[in-house]
C-alpha cells in the first residue's frame, strides 16, 4: 500500500516496519498488563508459618511458607499451560483471546480486499485466502481447543468469532464497494496502516504466544517431548513455512 505511485513518497522510508514495531509493542502490552491483573486477582495472603519435622529430625518449610515472591516466581515462570483450578489458567486463555483478537483483526481487512479487488486478482486472490484462513484456523482452533473446560460457551463463541468474522468484512466491503477508490491517499495510508498493525500483532503472536510457548519457554509442550515427537512437529513447522511463501509468492 506505501509503495503504491498514488502515495507518492514517504519521509519516512521505514514506516511498515514502525507500524509493525508498533503492533508488536501494542500485543506485549497487553499480554503483560492482563498476566500482572491476573497475578494481582489470584494474589494469597502468606499462611501462617509452620514447621515439620523429618524423619531425621531437620525442621523442613511446607508449602504455606513460601514467600509471595517465591511463588510469584513459580507463577511467571510457568503461565505457558494449565489446567482448571490453577490459578495461573487465565494467563493461558489471555494469550488465546490476544491470538484471536490479532487474527480477527486480520480477516476483517482480508474480508474487505476480496470484495474491493479487482477483477483481475480476484480468482488468485480468493484461493490464497482460503488456504490463509484454513491455515489460521487450524493455529487458533487448536489452541482454542487446547483450553481447558467445557465447549460451551466460550470456545464456541471464539470459534463462531473467527468464522463469522471475515464474512462481515466482506459485508462491509460491499457496503463501500460503489464509492471505494483504492488510489486514494487516505485510503492507502489507513489500509496500509491497519494491514501494518495487524502484521505486528500477528508476528507476535506467532513468535512468542505459539512458537516460543511451545519449543522454548518452560512448560512447553515440545520443551522434553519425545524426539519422534520433536521430529514430526519440527517437519510441520517447515512444512507450514514453506506453504505460506509459496501463497505469498503466488499472490
């Protein structure tokens, strides 16, 4: 959209990757505000002090004599996944809702260009979005699923978000279609924009909520999984990588 002859030229020539720096800050904000709300909501005051003795004698501290701050550290340490009843749940379903928010934030303008190209990119167009929203909602089907409790009515509310919402896209790209003019100044610089911020929520998500929760951070599912295990994720991964270059190229 910045490169677009209509734009003219930018002052500034790297403003995709400030608005993409900037939807990254904004998704660690988040991520980080919520988990210290959270930890601050589940906060015990310290029980009183006991000690046991061990077999061979030795006063030993139970669980109620942690320190607050050694089981804050226990608590940042670990918000990778969990299950009910853990105080630390949220953390988990926190980090699914800012997935969501970024890729629904995504299909909108996905929705929009489909209905505003033109006629000669729409059949590549149409075939790249759906293998890109298959691709997305298999990512964020499987973390939905992956939290814990009953189906009804939050997973399914996520679910029914996700599929509902690049249909209203298209709905409101039918809206604008007769006075909508993508040569337009303004119209370059807020789609370009929003497609900006919503490449930096995305990068995000997929780098810290998805690939680094899952291969580095402790608690991960890949972090001591079997090397069968490791092996086939590893080739997915490629495999996913490698599929979407081949439909960014193609578009």
């Amino acid at each position: 959209m910045f490169g677009n002859e209509c734009l003219g030229e930018l002052e500034y020539e790297a403003t995709t990757s400030a608005v993409v720096m900037a939807g990254i800050f904004l998704s660690f904000l988040t991520e980080y505000l919520g988990h210290r709300y959270i930890l601050a909501r589940t906060a015990r005051p310290a029980a009183p002090l006991q000690a046991t003795e061990t077999d061979s004698g030795v006063s030993s501290k139970t669980v109620a004599e942690q320190t607050p701050q050694e089981h804050q550290h226990g608590t940042l340490a670990s918000f990778g996944h969990h299950h009910v009843g853990d105080p630390t749940y949220p953390n988990t379903k926190l980090s699914v809702l800012v997935m969501e928010a970024g890729v629904i934030f995504h299909s909108i303008l996905i929705g929009l260009t489909l209905v505003v190209a033109g006629d000669s990119f729409y059949k590549t167009l149409l075939v790249v979005i759906v293998f890109h929203q298959f691709f997305e909602g298999l990512a964020l089907g499987a973390r939905i699923a992956l939290l814990p409790g009953r189906v009804f009515p939050s997973k399914a509310l996520m679910a029914c978000a996700f599929a509902l919402i690049t249909p209203i896209g298209m709905a409101i790209g039918l809206g604008v279609l007769h006075t909508f003019n993508g040569n337009e100044r303004e119209t370059l610089i807020a789609l370009g924009t929003l497609d900006a911020l919503s490449a930096g929520i995305l990068v995000w998500v997929g780098l810290v909520d998805m690939w680094a929760r899952d291969w580095v951070i402790e608690g991960g599912e890949m972090m001591n999984a079997p090397i069968g295990r490791v092996a086939a994720g590893g080739m997915s991964l490629v495999v996913g990588m490698v599929l979407m270059g081949v439909l960014g190229k193609w578009a």
